[in-house]
C-alpha cells in the first residue's frame, strides 16, 4: 500500500485563548444564575436559545438539576406551530427529491404563533418565580431584560446524531432515510438557524458547548467568545477535521493519520469545510468546542478580506477535503451544475466548481475527465438510462477519458465537466464549498452503506453536461497545466490550476528555505502536501510560530498580511511544498505578489 509519513497529523488543532474562564456542568448554571440575579430584573430570567439538533430533553434535566428553584419552560411546545403547519410552508423547498432541495429565505418567526410567543411574555412578567425559557427561538419571546445564553452545536454533530436515530426539528422522523434529513437540515433548518444566530450575537451573554453532552456543557462568557473569535482571525489556523466511510473508501488515512483500524474504510475527511467543521478553543487547557462557521459570521471581514467578503457575504468560498480510494474503488461518475442552473433551480448562488490534487497515487491510479472525442450525446444518455434501470452496466471508458494520475499531479474540473477519481488514489480536493450539489451519473452499480442504492440524478446531469468538453479540449485545459512564475533562494513557485472557468487561484511552492507569503489582503487556504513539517512565522511578529504537519490543512485569514514558511523538525533538511488556494482577482493591493 502507498502510504504518506504516519501519525503526525493533528486532529484535535485548537486556537489559544488568553485571560477567560470555562465553566461546566453545575459550575456553568451557578454562574448564569449570577449573572441573572444580578441582571436588574426583581425576578430573575434566563433565556436558552438553542440551534436546532441540540438534545433538549438532556439541557432541561440538567437545568432543572442544576437551578431547582426554576420553573424551565419549553417554548417550542408553548408557542412553536403545529408541524404540519410548518411542513405546509416549507414544502417548496423539500421538494420530493431525496437529495436535493431549494434553499429556504424562511424566517424563525415564520414557525411560531406570534400570540403565543406574547402569551409567554405575559406569563413571564407576571411571575415571581425564577423561569428559564429554553428551545429554538427561545429569545422570539418578546422581553426587554434576560440573561441569553446560545446553545450552540456544529452541523457534522447534528448529521452524527441523526445517523444514530436523532430526528430533525421538531419531527417524527427518526427513522427516516438520512440523506433526507441533511436535505431538510442544509436546505431549511440550518439557513433559518444561521440567520436567526447571527441576529443573537450583538445580545448574548453566554456561550453553551453542546456538541458533546447538554448534561456536561461547557459555558464561556460572550466576552470570552468575541476573544475566541478574534484569537482565530489573527493567526493561522485549522478547524477540526471529521472523517467519514464510504462505499468506495480506501485505507490510505487510516495509517496516514492514526484513525481507527477497526472501521472498514474511511472515504472522505472535511478538512477545511468551516459550515461543517468545529474550532476548538483553549482556554488554558479548557477545551471548548463551537462551530467553525462562527468565525465566518463574526470575523468576515477579517477573515474573508472586504472583497471575498463583497462578493460572497459572510460565507467561506473555499473548501478542502480528501478522497480516499487507496485500496478502495472509483468514485461515482458525475458533473455538478453550472452556476446559471444552480442559482435558478436550487437557489445557491455559486457552484461546485472543483479540482482533484494528487497528494499519493498507485501506479494504475487514473482520473476520469472530459468525454471523448466523437461522444454522441444522445448515445451516452441512452447507456446511462439503461445502467440506471439496471439493464446494463454503463461503459466508462467508450465515452469519458482515463488520464493517468502520479503523486502531485492536478486536475481542474469546472462545473459542467464530467468526472470521478479511479480506485487507488488519494485526492486532496481543492474547491467551491457547495458540498452537495453532485449529479451522480453511474455508481458502478452499487448500493450505500446502508443498503440502499445512492441517488442518481440523470435529469439534472444531462442539462448541465457540456459535451464540447472533449479529449482535446480537456488535455488541453484541465490537465497538468503548471506554469512556473518564480523563484528565489531556496524555493519555486508555481501555477497549476484552475481554470479561467473558476473563480479559485491555486499556487504551489516547492522549497528547501524559508519562503515569504501575503495574503494580499484575501484569505489563503493551504496544505502541506510534501515534507513532514513546516512553521508559519510572521515577520512583523503578530502572531507566534505556527507548527503544520504532513498533509495538514489550514487557514491564513485575509488580516494577517504577511506571512511566511520554512522547513521545521523534521523537515529541515528536506525539500517541501504547500499548495495555497484563494479566490481570484480579489487582491487589495493588486501590484503586489503573494509571494
């Protein structure tokens, strides 16, 4: 088996925060009584808004064992409308699609009786008890003074929740197909979620860790959490990566990266995806955990830089991610929509577009891209269809180019291209983050995990295959397209990717000395794909030496400016490389190189 350097990749990254306290379990609620009590308020009032997928049966008990004197008050069951009724509003945007949705500009508000939500407010003002009002929209309730405390959760903690049998919001659906509760959660639930947290932010008082347990939550002060987020922003950083089994998964980063050798394969790890990932936060050897999109809506500005912010909102354009299928097989064959038709059928306004970087590769490895020369259009959907309804299985390579792959080569896949990694490859994925939007076209006649067989969405494929994407046009464009743009003492620069197409500019440096970077005021995202280990430095000193591993993703925000990377440990001596990915065309200072 091909294999990178082992067990140096750090899957638990953290940012270090100065001078705040973590409170948890008991601790936690004593200290948000405290603060209630001491809130101006003759009764005290506390107010729990949680993001949706956050266990509330487990956050009430521990409430209730923590503040008996509380009366807990449920306000999705006071005030939330029946399901029905928000299944009726939402319909347009679930469509009948197992998949695929459309993205929902539904408010909060839209899922609750405003009358009841008065009514709470009512009962509150006539209390004199101590209440906690809990849930999702808990801070809906219309009240002028409270203690809020945000419950927050990161969506790759919802999805392994609902794999074990978690429903969506506020549904009897436990048991239903996963895939349709991410189509419910990524098109619906998290868009309401994600606005209505970032109108909580300029109000709270607290943050509550629930990823783990509600019972063992972990709280930070809102002052702690603004630190947290600005510690991220001003330094490189990585988010935590998750890995994941699939039906074509190899075992490369299971030895690679210490995972676990009891699970079958591992198929993907989001390495740098922020609207899944989480960011861990140290205070002291206090580890909280929060959501890595946070910092997008918090920091995006910083982060982003003023025109990828300009251009996309408070929204992380750039993923990277790893396809392993080193002992494994082929991927689907697919094609992801053209930006035209995504934003007019689905309602997302930029595309997948995306490229394939070979960190390892077999000898046979191969990728499939383009169509060949002379494809009739007519005859491949035909094959297709047939292969769909299982008649027949669907002859790759009569109509889709196999380009051999070597370690470090890079392929560039602009939406509309057809495409899928071979068996015996291990891919970095350099690209656009709209992770769901794949049209599968062939599976290679395979069932899921789960026994059923995945989606394929012929429909949506055909109207977005560009057919004059041929064996010339894709040599010619999409393959080994490195331009060497400079060099200094120690180091070479070069371009391999993307395409005109794409909106991400991919550089690679090889280099045995240190060499300097500028973020040029746009956010850079980069991997160490050759050596053991690297350091990121500041040469003004605004940040302290940053230490990357083999293989290892991380993010430079668009603030930091300068920067730059040398051989560290145990890879002085040794030649290495990065490759960096950020969006074109939105330097500030455009006379100015990145390196």
């Amino acid at each position: 088996m091909i294999v990178g350097p082992s067990h140096r990749y750090d899957k638990q990254p953290a940012v270090r925060v100065e001078g705040h306290q973590v409170f948890d379990g008991a601790a936690a609620w004593a200290e948000v009584d405290r603060h209630a009590r001491n809130g101006g308020r003759r009764t005290p009032l506390i107010v729990v808004d949680t993001y949706p997928g956050t266990d509330l049966v487990e956050l009430t008990a521990a409430v209730h064992g923590a503040l008996p004197e509380y009366v807990v008050i449920n306000v999705e069951d006071a005030a939330a409308k029946p399901i029905d009724d928000i299944d009726a509003l939402i319909r347009a945007n679930l469509t009948n699609d197992r998949v695929f949705g459309v993205i929902s500009h539904h408010s909060l508000e839209e899922f609750y009786e405003t009358d009841r939500l008065a009514g709470l407010a009512d009962r509150v003002l006539e209390s004199t008890q101590p209440t906690v009002l809990i849930g999702w929209g808990a801070a809906l309730v219309p009240l002028h003074r409270s203690t809020r405390v945000l419950a927050d959760l990161a969506r790759w903690e919802i999805q392994q929740r609902q794999r074990r049998g978690a429903p969506n919001w506020r549904c009897n659906n436990g048991d239903e197909d996963n895939l349709r509760k991410v189509k419910r959660g990524f098109f619906v639930e998290w868009r309401i979620a994600d606005r209505h947290k970032r109108s909580l932010f300029p109000s709270i008082d607290y943050v509550l860790d629930t990823n783990r347990s509600a019972r063992d939550a972990k709280l930070i002060s809102a002052d702690a959490f603004r630190a947290g987020m600005a510690a991220a922003v001003s330094t490189p950083f990585r988010v935590v990566p998750f890995f994941d089994p699939g039906v074509w998964g190899g075992r490369w980063m299971q030895q690679a990266f210490d995972l676990d050798p009891d699970v079958e394969n591992y198929a993907w790890c989001f390495d740098c995806v922020p609207e899944e990932n989480s960011i861990l936060l140290d205070f002291g050897g206090d580890i909280v955990e929060l959501p890595s999109i946070d910092v997008v809506f918090t920091q995006p500005r910083n982060l982003l830089g003023e025109l990828v912010y300009a251009r996309f909102g408070a929204e992380f354009p750039i993923r990277f991610d790893f396809l392993d299928t080193v002992g494994g097989g082929n991927l689907s064959l697919q094609v992801h929509p053209l930006t035209d038709y995504i934003n007019d059928t689905f309602g997302m306004h930029y595309t997948q577009d995306e490229s394939y970087y070979l960190l390892d590769a077999a000898e046979d490895a191969v990728v499939y891209l383009g169509l060949k020369t002379g494809t009739d259009p007519a005859e491949m959907v035909k094959a297709l269809e047939s292969a769909s309804r299982g008649e027949s299985t669907f002859p790759v390579e009569q109509f889709v180019n196999a380009f051999p792959a070597k370690k470090h080569d890079h392929f560039s896949i602009p939406a509309g291209t057809v495409h899928c990694s071979g068996a015996n490859s291990m891919v970095l994925e350099i690209s656009a983050t709209p992770y769901l939007f794949t049209f599968k076209m062939w599976d290679w006649g395979r069932v899921g995990l789960d026994g059923v067989p995945r989606p394929v969405h012929l429909d949506h494929a055909r109207r977005n295959i560009q057919w004059n994407r041929d064996t010339e046009w894709t040599r010619e464009n999409l393959v080994g397209q490195v331009e060497r743009l400079a060099a200094g003492p120690g180091w070479v620069e070069e371009r391999t990717g993307l395409h005109s197409f794409e909106f991400i500019e991919v550089r690679r440096h090889w280099f045995t000395e240190a060499v300097d970077h500028d973020t040029c005021g746009t956010v850079n995202v980069l991997n160490l794909v050759e050596g053991p280990e690297a350091v990121v430095e500041s040469p003004t000193g605004a940040f302290g030496p940053f230490v990357v591993h083999y293989a290892e993703t991380f993010i430079v925000p668009a603030g930091v400016g300068p920067y730059r990377i040398r051989p560290h440990g145990a890879g002085i001596g040794k030649r290495l490389g990065t490759v960096k990915a950020s969006v074109r065309g939105t330097e500030t200072n455009r006379g100015k190189s990145s390196t």
